[in-house]
C-alpha cells in the first residue's frame, strides 16, 4: 500500500482526527472494522491543559494497534516542538498536525486552518516539530484560506521540503467550512507537485465515491471524518471494494446491535459511570440516523443516566426491531 515512516499502512481508507469523536474506544472499533490508520483527537500544545482530564482522556492510548498517529494543534512553533516530544514519550508513533480545523474556537488562535494564511509560520511550525522528534510528522490542511486564496500545492511543496512524510487534504477551504461540495481538483495538483503520500479528505461515503475520488485525484488514500460518525463498518465496506472491486452486504440490524453494544461497553469503561452515558448519547443518535422512527427511543435513551440501563434499553430495541424485520420478511 503505502509507508508513513518505517510504518507499512495496509489499507487506503483512514480515520480523520475528529473533536468529540475519534476518542480511543472509537479509534479501536475502526481499526477492527477496516481502517489501515487512525488519528487521534487533536492534543492542545498548550502545557498548561496537558493535566486537564480532557488531555489525560486523550494522551491514553493503553491497548491500541499500530501505528499509533496522535494530532497536535497550536500556532507557536515552539509550544508545538514541545507538545510532539510530549506524545512521543507517551507512545506516539506518528505525529500529525492539524492545519486543516475551520472551527472558530481554533481559528481565532491563529491555529488550524487560520495557519494557511501565514505560510512563513506554517514553515516555522513544520521545521520546529520535524527538528523536535525521530517520530514521522503528518500534516492536514485545508486548500487554502478561502476560494481566492487556494494555496494548498506551494504548502504541500513546503511541507515535503522541510520533511513532512504524509499529507491529507481536505477538498474545501478554511471559508467554506463544511458547506457546498468538496472539490477534489486541488487534491489533483497536490498529488502532482509532492512525491509523499497525499490522503483525499471531504464528503467520501461510500465505495463508490471513495474509487471515483482516488481516480480523480490519484491519492495515495482517503480519509473518512463524518461518514464514520454511526457508521464505523464503512472502513470495511470500502476497503473491500478498493481491494477486490465488490461490495460487501451492509450489516444485519444483529450486527449492528453487536458493534453499538459493545461500542457503548468501551465507553463506559473509559469514561467511567458519569461521563460514558452522556457521551456514549451521541454516538447513539449516530447509529440511529437512518432507522426510521427512531427518535422517541432516542430521546428515552438521552434521559438514561446509568450505564446498564442505556445497554439494557439498547439491546431491547434492537431486539424490537429485528423481530420486525423478521415478521416483515
């Protein structure tokens, strides 16, 4: 497939660092289910937050598979040298830095995508965390700042240049945020102008768009984020048809029940009885966005404070509704 380092990935589907979502139980469950990498949720370079229990949660990575890939975030180079060696000490294997995040809180401190505007600081950052560490550095990027300032290849032939050894894309701007379609057109020309393994990142969900995207783009890889967020078989659906050109079935409601129960079980163990149940609500609210008539017992199960009666709810639906699906059949 590919090398990130000394590290062989063997599979072209990728877990996007995601806030709030790609914690240690959701990286594992990926990994399990297809994904060749996973990245962590980006860790603060400010050492002040390292003790915080949101930076202790996310600096844990007791028990995951290699490579372990952690993201850092921050727009002092000097802060970000730090915040590197930190994860290398704490089992880092990969470090990846976030210039690809368009979310206010990150931007207005001139970290993620707000880097894009200043290509002498990302060079700064870049060259202070690659001198840091022995470890691979990764970076994620945006194609630029807004549609008049698309300036992801003159980055990504800096990034190469100053030993960055992956870079992913994502086919939107800082601007556009989420909205409107990614274009992968720039994704194209990264791929043209760097010689590393470039990752295509933006509305991929599903085998086809994912084969159509590698066509178009030549990517090395694509980078999945919100089409995982419920859906976590995907890695598997995708790296099925990359590799053999056949789609595999969805999963049975049985399956389903399975992966979510033992999903909402790795989440109440890392988070404990208070914070697992009321994470673990989105993660359900995920897995039911395409089961019609879901919502009343969503809504039940957003009230469950105890662990054992959130799985204990869970299981009884599911049993529900495959005994539908078995007196429909």
């Amino acid at each position: 497939m590919f090398r990130i380092g000394t590290h062989q990935i063997d599979s072209r589907v990728i877990l996007a660092p995601m806030a709030g979502v790609t914690d240690r139980p959701f990286r594992q469950l990926c990994r399990k289910l297809g994904a060749g990498l996973v990245v962590s949720e980006m860790v603060t370079s400010n050492a002040s937050l390292w003790n915080s229990r949101k930076s202790r949660l996310r600096l844990d990575h007791a028990g995951e598979a290699e490579p372990i890939s952690v993201q850092i975030a921050g727009g002092d180079p000097a802060m970000m040298a730090d915040a590197a060696r930190l994860n290398a000490d704490n089992g880092a294997q990969i470090i990846d830095i976030n210039m690809g995040c368009p979310a206010k809180k990150v931007c207005k401190k001139a970290a993620g995508s707000a880097l894009l505007r200043d290509e002498p600081l990302v060079a700064d950052i870049l060259q202070a965390v690659v001198a840091a560490t022995n470890l691979p550095v990764t970076l994620k990027i945006r194609t630029g700042w807004d549609r008049d300032n698309r300036n992801a290849v003159r980055v990504a032939r800096m990034a190469e240049d100053i030993g960055i050894q992956a870079l992913a894309v994502h086919g939107r701007t800082r601007a556009d945020r989420y909205q409107g379609q990614a274009e992968y057109d720039t994704i194209a020309a990264v791929v043209d102008a760097v010689t590393i393994p470039v990752f295509a990142n933006g509305d991929i969900d599903s085998p086809y768009k994912a084969q159509q995207v590698l066509d178009q783009t030549g990517a090395h890889a694509v980078m999945i984020g919100r089409a995982a967020q419920g859906r976590p078989w995907i890695f598997r659906e995708i790296d099925h048809y990359l590799r053999f050109g056949r789609t595999v079935p969805e999963p049975s409601l049985t399956e389903v029940r399975d992966i979510l129960s033992s999903h909402l079980r790795d989440l109440y163990g890392f988070y404990g009885d208070y914070l697992g149940p009321r994470i673990a609500r989105k993660h359900l609210g995920w897995y039911l966005q395409t089961v019609p008539g879901s919502d009343p017992f969503r809504q039940a199960f957003n009230r469950m404070d105890n662990a054992q009666e959130q799985l204990d709810s869970v299981l009884k639906y599911f049993e529900q509704l495959i005994e539908q699906e078995d007196q429909a059949a």
